[in-house]
C-alpha cells in the first residue's frame, strides 16, 4: 500500500471511529433544527452541519462495507494472544465531550468540538491507532495483542483465536503491526 492510500484508509477510518457519534448528533439536530422545505425558516448553520455529517455518515458506511469485503490474502502467525483491556472504551469518552454541551451547534462550542475532533484526528493518523473504532466492536469486532505485539482485529472469537495459535490465518495488513483476521477468510481452520 503507498503513502497517499495508507493515509487516506487512517483517515476513512478516523472518520468510521466516530459514527455513532455522528447519528446521535443528526438526531439531536433533527430535533433541534426540524427539516422544513420553507427556505425562509432554513437556519444555514445547521444546514451545513448537517451536510457535513452526512458526507461523514458516507464515509464511515463506505469504509465499513471496505471492511467486510476485504480478503486476508497474507498469513499471520502468533504464539499466543490476549485481550487489549479497555483502550476502546477510554476512547469512547471523547464521545462525551459534544454531547455535553447544551447547544453544540453554537459558535462557541461548535470550534471547540472541531478542534477537538481535529486534534484527535491528527493524533489517531500519526499514531496508528486505527484499532480504537467503537464502531467495529459494534459489528463484533474485538482488538487482541499478540506475543510479537502485534494488534488483531478480529470477528472471530477469542476462544477460537487461543486455539489457533502457532497457526497461520489469513489476514489483512492494515498499518504497521496491525492486522485484520476476519472469520469469513478462514472458515476451514476454525
């Protein structure tokens, strides 16, 4: 994979990490900014929100069917594996933060939560960090550590993972030290 399409995958799924997110703040403006076709009651701002959530909502839809289609053509084996513990979910409280604020489409705490939303993107693309995706475990993806430190990401159960181990599965090499090993691609060693 060259350069430009590494760090377009990061970003795709930056942008898939926050899909829940996304939907919970489409219906808060659903609820707040009501859609009308009377172009007079039309407030711009949450027009453009919206819209861009919407492209968001795309992009995360786009990469997560990307995911369920993609075909391990490499072999990965590990001696052992373990759970990673709860890094997820600490990364699920950055959800919080938008959702606190009582009006998040008012100036103030509109570029707050566009920083935020920023500098957690720049840090998730620099620092690899493709695995912290509520949205897999949503799907039923977990995330494992292997002897060799490597992280898999995985539909597959643990048990079945613990099982295989001294074997090669079929997995996609997503970024450095991170594989995708999905059920699907190694139906036949399971």
């Amino acid at each position: 994979m060259n350069k430009t399409n590494l760090l377009a995958m990061k970003i795709k799924m930056f942008i898939t990490s926050y899909f829940p997110l996304y939907m919970i703040l489409l219906i808060l403006q659903i609820k707040e900014y009501p859609i009308t076709l009377n172009t007079e009651n039309i407030y711009i701002a949450a027009t453009i929100f919206a819209a861009v959530l919407g492209i968001f909502v795309a992009i995360s839809i786009t990469s997560t069917v990307d995911l369920f289609i993609t075909k391990g053509v490499e072999q990965y084996k590990y001696e052992s594996i373990d759970r990673t513990g709860d890094t997820v979910i600490s990364y699920m409280m950055t959800y919080i933060v938008p959702l606190l604020s009582e009006k998040f489409l008012s100036y103030n705490g509109f570029v707050i939560n566009v920083t935020l939303f920023v500098l957690i993107g720049i840090m998730y693309v620099k620092l690899d960090l493709v695995y912290f995706n509520p949205t897999w475990i949503i799907l039923g993806y977990a995330v494992y550590i292997t002897n060799k430190g490597d992280l898999l990401i995985s539909n597959i159960p643990y048990g079945a993972l613990k099982q295989n181990s001294g074997n090669s599965l079929k997995s996609s090499y997503l970024v450095k030290g991170i594989y995708l090993i999905q059920k699907k691609d190694n139906v036949n060693k399971l």
